[in-house]
C-alpha cells in the first residue's frame, strides 16, 4: 500500500490529529466509553438476535405512518428501487447526503445514466463530485485538497471566487440553496433506525441531512440492515454516542428522528417517504465468523487512530470503506480478492481501543490472515526464515545474489516485460549484496 | 412468499447472544439542568441567553434580531403567553413580524433574514433544541434563515437523551405516537470541509441564538 507523500501526507496527519485531539478532549473518560459501549452493544446484539423480526416490526410502523419501505437484496435491486422513485417523482435532478452505502451500492452513476443530475451536498462530497474524485476520508472527503484547487475547481464551474474557506463555503451554500429548493426528491443515508417506533436518525454537522429531507416533496433513505436496533430510546443512545466518537461532542448540529412523510399533521416536509433497506452480503456475514464488523457505526475513530490509514488516506484501500474497519468488511462484500487488506494493519489494538462499539477489529484481521487460502502468502517469508537459519544455504545464497543482483541493476528498467515485477523494479534500485560478512562467526575464518 | 417474506427469513436467528441489558442511562443525570443545557449549547457555537419570564424572553429575542440588523422575522407559531409580549416588543423596535410557520411555502420562508421559532422540548445533558413537526412548527424557520433564534422554557428541558425518547413515546404527550418528523438541533451549521477550517453557515443558519426563559 503507498504511503502519501508531500503534501497530501501533512494534510492527512493533521486532519486525522485534529480529530483524535477532539476525541480525547471530549470522549476519553475510560469508565464513560465503557458505560456507553456496554449499552450500545447490548442493544445491537438484542437486535442481530433476532434481526428478521425486529426489520418485520420496523417496516410495519413505517407503513402505518404512511411511509414505504423496499427490501433489495443486493445493490443492483436498491438501485432499480431508487431509479424507479426518481421516475415516477418525474425528478430531472436529486440532492443527496452523505451515504457510504449509496457509494457501496454505486448509485450515483445509475442515476445520471437515466439522465437524473445527482448533486452531493455535504461540502466535502459535493468538492470530490466536482473534481470527478473518490472521497478521500469519510468525515472530511475533500481533506485532500487545497483552497486554491477548490476556488480554481468553483471559478471553472460557478463563477470566480478567492482562495478562502468561508468564501468558498459561502458559494457552495448558495449553489445548492438553488438545488435543495428545486430538486423534487432527497437521498439520505441512516445513521440508525429505531424498529420499535419505525424512526431513522439523520445526523449532520453542516444542516445538508436536514435539508435533503426537509424540502423536497419525496425523501428516499438508503439504510444497510445492520443499522437497526431495537428501540427509540437506543436510537437516542446511538445518535449521541456517534458524535462522541467522531468529534468527541455530545450531539451534532443537526439531527433529524424522522418517522414518515409530513402527512396533515406535519406542516412542512415531504409528501412521500421510503425507507430501503439493502443486504447486499450482509445475511451473510452474520452467519459467518466476522459477523462483529454488523456493529459498526462508521464513526471513523478506527481511521484516525491507525498507524496505517493515517500514513496512507483513504483511496488506498481501494474502495469505499477504508480503514481497519474497510480491511474487514471489503472483502466480506466485495470478495476475497481484497484479502490483502488483512495485512494493511500493524496489530497494534488502538482500533479496537478507540471503537465505541468496542469491536475486534485486530483479531478478525488476524483471523483472515490465518485462513486457509492465505497460506501462499507466507512461501517468501518462509523461505527466507529457511535461507537465514542455515549458514551454508545462506551463504550459497549471498554468492547467486550478487552477481544476480549486479547484472539486474544494469539492465534498463523499460527493457522489463510490463507487469507487476516491473512496476515494482520502477521504483526500487536493488540492494548491493556485500562481500564481506555482516557477523563473523564466533572462531571461524572468512573464506 | 412474498420477497419481503423471504428477505427476512433468510435472516438467521440466535446467531448471536445478547447480553442481558445494563440496568440505568450511561450517564448520571446533570445536577444543574439549565446550566448544562447552555453549557453544552455554548460549546456547540450557539449563544446562550438566560431571562425570567416571557416577556423579557420576547424583548430578547427581539433585540437580537435588531442588532443582527434585520427588519423583519420570521414567527413561527409560539402559544400565547409568548405572542403577544413578542407582538409588542417588535411594535416598539420597528421589527416586521412576518407569521411563516410550517405549512408556509418554503420559497417564502427562504429570503427572509431571521427566524424565531419555540423549541417544544429540549434536552440538557447534549443541549440539544428539540422540535417537533407540526403546523405552524419551525421547521423551516429553523433551518432556511440565516439567523434562527429559539426560544426555550425551561418547563419543556428534560435531563437526558433517554428521556427524550420516553417523552416522544408518551401518548398523553403525542396520542397518535411519535412525530413523522423530531428535529434535534445541537448548534449552527457548520463545516471543517476546506483544509479544516470551520465554517459556520454552511447550509443551515450561520448564528442561533438560545434564549431560556423560565
């Protein structure tokens, strides 16, 4: 896995230091993180009991207050499920929050196929979608780039602006005051859903949740089956122990606990609302040994306080979920070829330390490492442990390396066939092997 | 059977062991209710006012508009005791009152340059402003306007989260259930989205201003 270098590298560990300063200062009491930890597993493992049951009693209160809900079983079918709500909207452009499971379910690009404008409205993602680039961490998608390139990305798009972040913000705002008042539907994601009383908590620091579910006269929100637990009053419990994580507040600027379309009672709100609910592998991982990863709350303290993730920012995973976290659940949804992901992890347990969910992030990381299947990986290393505990097959060795390594370093690097051996040899000179022995033996003579 | 059916009975069952559930909120309660509610709201970017009564809440409420230098407001529905002190203040300060409650178009709600709206519930220990769909509500007000001032009685402040989700489930409190819609509002709108910079205003209102009365 690269690490960042220059720039993108400060940006990254500062970013990631700020939040775990936030953390610390606001979420660190050992006794408090237990207290809560103890209370939210409990409610999510009542709810991965018996999740049949608890998502049958979610949908029935949804529909009795007159939303709709959709169970899609994979990302192809919640995505037709979103398309055919946007049609029948009539929506020419739809405004959208910030959802890692419409990014898992690829969404976006299934949308604007069908000829629908799909605006990101977080800051963040709203900077990434501009500049056509993948989020490069989940709290602060755009913590990559520079003021200079999102004026210069803004004055190509919008109209001039200067290189300030309240400028900037000030444009954006207006942007997509615009759109939040003319789109005909809103994307949400669900931070969590309460089955008992059928109510889904948005949560946003900047107001862009409440917007997308406010306005528009049709609200569709995207939620992956393991963010339900069993009542309201859990509901309450995730919706402050998230921003605890995260930033180490209490609460974020805005929360929404929204049960269904405004109906007569409501005033202001939409007029339709659909709750879709997406497996996607996930019936599957619960019934698997790497079932724990269901508890996560995608509150990024896993990110922030990984040696690994913090020297190498988010696109380096390779797909949406990133971090210890990611290096679980990738291979899970995506497959096995992502198991290397297991590697991308120093063991070092502050993952697990920091999660309020309190869930093993470095033993099931350790247990793919140990999976059948993962053996051949071990071939090198183990051969070298062979080589380095005989002296004559080492030294046997050391005389073949040198005049092997020699004759590789004067070979012109373009002459290599294309592939991975030479997109490794790009950037590497080979070591000179030494003819002189590192130790002496204890007595003995150099040859 | 029917996809949704089938959905979820491939969901399996006792796959894992809940622990039995620990007893009390993860948090004592706040020993100084009001105090923490402005505490916390004040930590979140809020400005925190603290008045007797209603009707220096009233005059408050529109002195801030006043010095924000606006000439009119929004007013979501309030109740009585709140109203009128409010209608009169504003008389006597020169400020437009203009009613834009929820039911209002949102395109008529969107120029204007403050809302007052009344929390129906708060909480102190996240301090958090609570408000509940309704017609007439603010939901709007709350949200479009660059300057939202809210108003709290310290009757409607609950200690804790919990409490919060035990009131929205109380049926002499919300006969026909909980609200399709609870909006939980801990501070202004804010963004660290360019180089970490924090912004206020991003999307909802830049300034909220709390007054509590009580």
């Amino acid at each position: 896995m690269p690490i960042e270098a220059g720039r993108r590298a400060r940006a990254l560990a500062e970013f990631t230091a700020r939040l775990r300063a936030l953390r610390a200062k606001g979420f660190s009491d050992p006794r408090e993180v237990e207290a809560f930890r103890r209370r939210a597993r409990a409610a999510k493992l009542e709810y991965l009991s018996r999740p049949g049951y608890w998502l049958g009693r979610l949908a029935e209160r949804v529909e009795a207050a007159g939303g709709r809900v959709h169970f899609a079983d994979d990302a192809g079918e919640a995505n037709r499920i979103v398309l055919d709500i946007c049609r029948r909207a009539g929506a020419g452009q739809v405004v959208k929050g910030k959802s890692m499971t419409c990014e898992e379910m690829e969404l976006n690009p299934v949308l604007e196929a069908a000829g629908i404008q799909v605006s990101e409205t977080d800051l963040g993602e709203f900077i990434v979608q501009l500049a056509g680039e993948p989020p490069f961490h989940i709290l602060g998608p755009a913590m990559h780039k520079t003021r200079q390139e999102i004026a210069e990305l803004f004055s190509r798009h919008f109209e001039p602006v200067d290189p300030e972040p309240a400028a900037l913000t000030r444009l954006a705002r207006k942007v997509l005051r615009r759109r939040f008042l003319s789109a005909r539907v809103g994307i949400t994601g669900v931070n969590a859903a309460a089955c008992d009383t059928g109510t889904i908590a948005v949560i946003t620091n900047e107001g862009n949740g409440r917007f997308c579910s406010t306005l528009p006269p049709v609200h569709i929100a995207v939620m992956g089956l393991e963010k339900a637990v069993p009542t309201l009053s859990d509901l309450a419990l995730i919706s402050t122990l998230l921003p605890r994580a995260s930033l180490g507040w209490p609460l974020s600027a805005y929360v929404s606990w929204i049960s269904g379309p405004a109906g007569r009672s409501a005033g202001a709100g939409p007029r339709e609302f659909h709750l879709v609910i997406l497996d996607n592998g996930r019936s599957r991982i619960l019934e698997g040994p790497y079932w724990e990863i269901l508890l996560c709350l995608r509150c990024a303290s896993c990110l922030n306080h990984c040696p690994v993730y913090t020297t190498c920012g988010g696109p380096n995973y390779g797909w949406v979920y990133s971090g210890p976290m990611g290096a679980v659940l990738t291979p899970l949804l995506r497959g096995r070829e992502h198991d290397h992901l297991a590697h991308a992890s120093t063991l070092c347990g502050r993952c697990r330390q920091m999660c309020p969910m309190g869930i093993d992030l470095p033993g099931m990381l350790l247990r793919r490492r140990q999976e059948p299947g993962g053996a051949f990986k071990y071939l090198l290393p183990r051969l070298g442990a062979e080589i380095l505990s005989r002296r004559g097959l080492f030294e046997t060795a050391c005389r073949l390396a040198r005049p092997a390594a020699a004759a590789l370093e004067r070979l012109p690097r373009e002459a290599l066939p294309p592939g991975p051996w030479r997109a490794w040899r790009m950037g590497r000179r080979l070591p000179r092997v030494p003819r002189e022995r590192a130790v002496k033996p204890e007595g003995g003579e150099e040859s | 059977m029917s996809h949704r059916e089938s959905f979820l009975a491939r969901l399996p069952v006792g796959r894992v062991r809940p622990p039995p559930r620990p007893s009390g909120p993860a948090l004592p309660p706040p020993q100084d209710p009001a105090g923490e509610f402005l505490r916390r709201l004040d930590e979140g970017g809020a400005a925190v006012h603290r008045v007797d009564g209603a009707e220096a809440a009233a005059a408050r409420a529109v002195e801030i508009v006043r010095r924000a230098g606006a000439e009119r407001a929004g007013l979501a529905e309030l109740g009585p005791e709140l109203e009128g002190p409010l209608r009169r203040a504003a008389a006597a300060a020169g400020l437009e009152l203009v009613p834009a409650g929820d039911g209002c178009d949102p395109a008529a709600v969107e120029p204007l340059p403050a809302g007052i709206t009344r929390a129906e519930l708060a909480v102190a220990q996240t301090g958090a402003l609570v408000q509940v769909a309704r017609p007439g509500g603010g939901r709007l007000l709350s949200l479009l306007p660059p300057l939202h001032v809210a108003l709290v009685c310290v009757q409607d402040l609950l200690p804790a989260m919990e409490d919060l989700a035990a009131a929205l489930v109380d049926r002499s409190r919300f006969p026909e259930g909980p609200p399709p819609a609870v909006s939980l509002i801990g501070g202004p709108s804010k963004t660290g989205d360019i180089e970490a910079v924090i912004v206020l205003g991003v999307h909802g209102p830049g300034r909220l201003e709390v007054v509590l009365w009580g």
